[in-house]
C-alpha cells in the first residue's frame, strides 16, 4: 500500500498503524479470493463468488478512505507544527487508558452529551486561587458528574516523558535562571513543566472525544496542538486551569496564551472529528 506523502511518512505509518492494519488484512481476504477458481458450471457458486467479491471490494474502498482520512488528519497537525512530532505511546500507557475507557458504558458516553468544554470543571476541582472565580473555567457549576474522571485520570498519569530539545509549539523549554517570560516582576526560571494546552479536564469533554480509540485519545491529549513549555511557576498556578488565566501574570502573555488555546481547541476539535471517522465501527 503506497501511502500519501506529506510531513514524515514513518511516523504517519505508525499513527495510522490500525486503519493500515484493517487495509491490509482485507487486501489479504481479496488475493485469497482471487485465488478461488472463477469459472465453474454451478450458478449457485458463482453467485455467491460475486457477491463475496463486491463484498470485499466494499470493505477495501471504506478501509483505504480511512487511511487516507487518518494520514490527512496527522498530516494536517505536522504541518501545523514542523518542528514537533507526536510522541509515542508504550503499551502501558494505552493499557491504562483502555481500562479507563472500559469502565464507561453506552448511557455514560451519552450522558456526556449534556456537559461540554464550558463545563470540563464539573470534575470538581474547585474553584481555583481568590479573583479567579469569576472565569468559566473556575465557577463551579450545577452539575457534579465524575463520569469521566477515570478517562481523565488515566490520561493525567500516562503523560508522556518528553526531551528537554524538544520544541513545543516551536519553542524550546525556557533556560532555567532566565527571565520568567510569564511575568514582569523579575522572577527568574527555576523549573521546566511539560503543559496541556487544553487542561485534559476540559478535554475529556470536548465533542466526541469520548468517542475515540484508547490510543487516539492518547494521542489528541498529547499532541503537538496541545502542549507547550512552561516554567514551574506559570505552570503551578494554573491549578489544572489554563495558562490564560494565570493571576498575576503579564498581560501581553495572557493574551499570546489565549490565542494560543483558542488555535489548540479548534486543532483538536478537528482532529478529533477527522479521527472519528478513520476509527472502523
């Protein structure tokens, strides 16, 4: 199978590694049936050869389009971002995302359907720090629903372990001692965090994302849309919030981290739709 040739074609080889694995295996079905004899005198067989060959044809046609759907959808964010690349996934880490996902029935999922990324902070997790109460994604609202915190958990322990050469959002991590780009007090850099752009909280909420492979779900969480360097200190107060309402911080940075979240929802989201659709069932 010949794939599309954008961003790197290996990694996207191995992110679309499921809808590639379906393709081939009906491609596998398909030279098994061809291998059938075509030519025979009772009707019934060739009947039923036929039927089984637009059969297959069917199934090759809807595995290949997601394929083709699963590499534009990655291809899409490597572009995006061409100095980042996802990173990898290890069984273990999938492994404990699934058991999370298992948990979850049919009624939960839909359930979900009432919330939203405005609510992500049903999940109880407080109100946040003294003049950040007035935000939505501080005020606690009516509904305490920890349907999806076992998904969330899962996803908050599996974070994956990222080099410090590194770019995020093409940037590498600030220099520890350096400036504090967050702030204007003089505070220096003493620490690096690996951040969510979109607090995985919120997430969990967004529009069919509940929908998504234990993997793919790993991956959207993870990808180069949604993480970036902050220092310790800008990080430590979010308190599971985002970086966009950091109190005390510098105005002008507030507002580069607004931008900057508002690109990575509208990334995700379409990533996410795009992923749906590649995901066969």
């Amino acid at each position: 199978m010949t794939l599309p040739a954008p961003a790197n074609a290996d990694d996207l080889e191995e992110l679309c590694a499921g809808p590639i694995a379906e393709a081939k295996r009906i491609a596998g079905l398909i030279k098994a049936h061809n291998a059938k004899p075509r030519v025979s005198s009772n009707r019934a067989y060739v009947s039923a050869y036929n039927a089984e060959a637009r059969s297959l044809n069917a199934q090759q046609a809807q595995a290949l389009s997601r394929v083709r759907q699963c590499v534009s959808a990655f291809s899409k964010v490597v572009r995006g971002h061409p100095l980042s690349s996802f990173p990898k996934p290890t069984p273990g880490q999938i492994s404990k995302v699934s058991s999370a996902v298992q948990k979850l029935t049919d009624a939960d999922k839909r359930a979900m359907g009432n919330f939203g990324p405005k609510t992500y902070d049903f999940l109880d997790y407080g109100p946040g720090k003294k003049g950040m109460t007035t935000r939505v994604d501080r005020n606690p609202p009516r509904y305490r629903q920890p349907i999806v915190n076992p998904v969330y958990k899962a996803l908050d322990e599996t974070r994956p372990t990222v080099p410090r050469t590194s770019y995020l959002q093409g940037k590498l991590p600030p220099r520890i001692g350096a400036p504090d780009d967050a702030y204007t007090n003089g505070r220096r850099v003493t620490g690096v965090a690996f951040d969510h752009i979109v607090p995985l909280r919120r997430l969990v909420t967004m529009r069919d994302f509940l929908k998504l492979t234990p993997e793919n779900m790993w991956l959207v969480a993870n990808s180069p849309s949604n993480t970036q360097w902050l220092s310790k200190t800008a990080n430590g107060s979010k308190l599971s919030g985002s970086s966009a309402f950091i109190s005390g911080a510098d105005p002008r940075w507030l507002a580069e981290q607004a931008k900057i979240r508002e690109r990575a929802e509208s990334e995700i989201q379409d990533l996410i739709n795009a992923l749906v659709k590649t995901q066969k069932g």
